[in-house]
C-alpha cells in the first residue's frame, strides 16, 4: 500500500475513505490518525488563532492537535478508527 506502513503485521480488511474529496486507502482497525500519516498527509488543520498549521502529535488523545472534522463532527483524528465511506475535511481552522 505505502512504504509508510511496516511490513509483516497483520491488518484489517483494505477500507476507502474520503479525504478533502479524494480517496484514500486504509485499512480497518487503524486509527485515522495513523492512516493520514501512511498516506503522508500530516497537515491537518489550521490553528484557529494564529493560522499556523498543525498536525497530530501524539497520537494518543492528549494534545488536540488532530482535531477535524470527521463525517461532518469535530472529532479527535487519534481517537477514531477508520471505516469504510469516512469522510474527512483537513482544510480550515477546526
Ligand atoms: S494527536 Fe494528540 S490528541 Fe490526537
């Protein structure tokens, strides 16, 4: 799928979801979080003060800095596992 990934884990079934209107290949059990960074998308929204990119930093729920918008709700992007049909908005301050 992508050299981001390890080879030789066992992984959930291949799942499409929607990032800013274009495809991406994940696979179930991943966390979004997880399958943006294997899909090297690691500018996730703008900060709503200053405008500064951000990106998900430590990918266990604590910093919010992964915070967008995920099938139409703000949603932690470490916290939520994807699924087949997600959709995702990356662009704007969240
Ligand atoms: S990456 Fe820190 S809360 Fe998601």
């Amino acid at each position: 799928m992508t050299a981001q990934r390890m080879a030789g884990i066992g992984r959930g079934a291949p799942v499409s979801i929607v990032v800013d209107g274009s495809p991406v290949e994940a696979f179930g059990g991943e966390s979004l979080a997880a399958a943006l960074l294997a899909a090297n998308i690691v500018q996730l929204r703008k900060s709503p003060r200053e405008g500064g990119v951000r990106g998900a930093f430590c990918f266990m729920g604590v910093c919010q800095e992964c915070a967008i918008i995920v099938d139409g709700t703000v949603q932690q992007a470490c916290l939520v596992p994807v699924h087949d049909g997600m959709t995702v908005t990356l662009r704007g301050s969240v």
